[in-house]
C-alpha cells in the first residue's frame, strides 16, 4: 500500500493577501491596487480582508513593515560584526549595488510608498519616515567605527547615493546605475578615509 502525498496546508486568507498585496504594490504602485483586484488575485473576499486588516491602510503599513525587515536582513549582513569596520561602508555600497541588480527591482519599496504618500502624518509615511531615519542613524555609526572624520557627511551622501541610483535606474537600467552607484562610491569612501598626508 503506497502513502498519500503529503499536500501542502492551504495559507489563511491574510497571508495569501500579504504575499499578493507586497507582490501587487511593488510592481503597480499601491494607489493604482484597489481593494477589489487584491481580493480576486488571493482569491478571498473584502469581509476576510477587513477582518484581517482594519484598513487598506493597514494593510499597506503591514506590507511596509515586512520591507523593513527585509532590508534589516540585507543591511545587517553587510555591517554585522563579522566585516571589518574599516570595510563596513563599502558592503553598505556592494549590498545596496547588489539590489539594484535583483531582476525585477523598480526601487526601494519604502522610497516609492513616500513619492505615493505626500503626507508626513499618514501611517504608511511614519512606517517608512521612520525606517529611513533609523538607517540613517545606523550608517552614521558604522562610518563613525571605520574612522571617518565626518561620518556625519559620509553617511548621508552615502544613503543620497543610493536613493539617486535607485531614482535613476529605470531609465539608466540597472546594472549602469549600480556600477555608476559603485564607482561614485569608492571613491567617495576612498577619499573619506584616506589616511592624512605626512606634513
């Protein structure tokens, strides 16, 4: 007697519309995803998603907040301990670099959720204002620990750098806008922590 396949356990209604919304508002954009196409892409109804989310809006933050911790994973595997400090900026750089060459990258999802949300009081911006600020606080620490004179400067031309090139790379591509982004990069990490001359 063989063994029934195991099948695979059918995902609750809010986790078909997480995966379908994330999906959905990264490739579209989140005001041009109505309620009703989520629905029929998760193949639920309006009640399940009300019931799982209050809101759209809630429904958009939640999606925000898994982003978050997405690029957590990334950032931290380029500034975790196990990189020297002196070389934390430039894997910040080959991480950021990196992304740009997934296929399918269109920018970074909390970027293009602020373009969509002017309004720095809705919940969707104070998810991703806060995300973005926390980054910022983070990168200035790592150029503070490689020894940078101003790692205050150093860090937000960093984090500019990478909002330009992810600004930039649907009409440069992009792979020309993460070389570009590695070039400008390096050098801009190389002459911030140069050694100083012998006088």
């Amino acid at each position: 007697m063989t063994e029934a396949p195991m099948t695979q356990p059918r995902r609750s209604a809010a986790q078909r519309l997480r995966e379908v919304a994330k999906d959905l508002f990264y490739r579209q954009g989140i005001r041009a995803t109505g309620v009703e196409e989520l629905c029929r892409v998760a193949g639920t109804t309006k009640i399940s998603l009300y019931r799982a989310f209050p809101s759209k809006d809630e429904l958009i933050a939640t999606i925000l907040r898994d982003d978050c911790e997405q690029e957590d994973c990334w950032y931290e595997r380029a500034l975790s301990d196990e990189v020297p400090p002196r070389e934390r900026p430039g894997a910040y750089l080959a991480a950021a670099a990196g992304e740009l060459r997934v296929p399918g990258f269109r920018g970074c999802p909390l970027g293009l959720a602020i373009a969509e949300f002017p309004d720095p009081e809705h919940p969707v911006r104070k998810v991703a204002d806060e995300h973005k600020r926390k980054m910022r606080d983070r990168l200035r620490q790592v150029c503070a620990d490689a020894g940078a004179p101003d790692p205050a400067t150093l860090s937000d031309t960093l984090m500019m750098l990478v909002e330009g090139a992810y600004a930039a790379a649907p009409y440069l591509g992009n792979d020309e806008a993460a070389n570009s982004l590695e070039r400008s990069g390096q050098l801009l990490i190389g002459a911030a922590l140069s050694p100083p001359s012998a006088g």
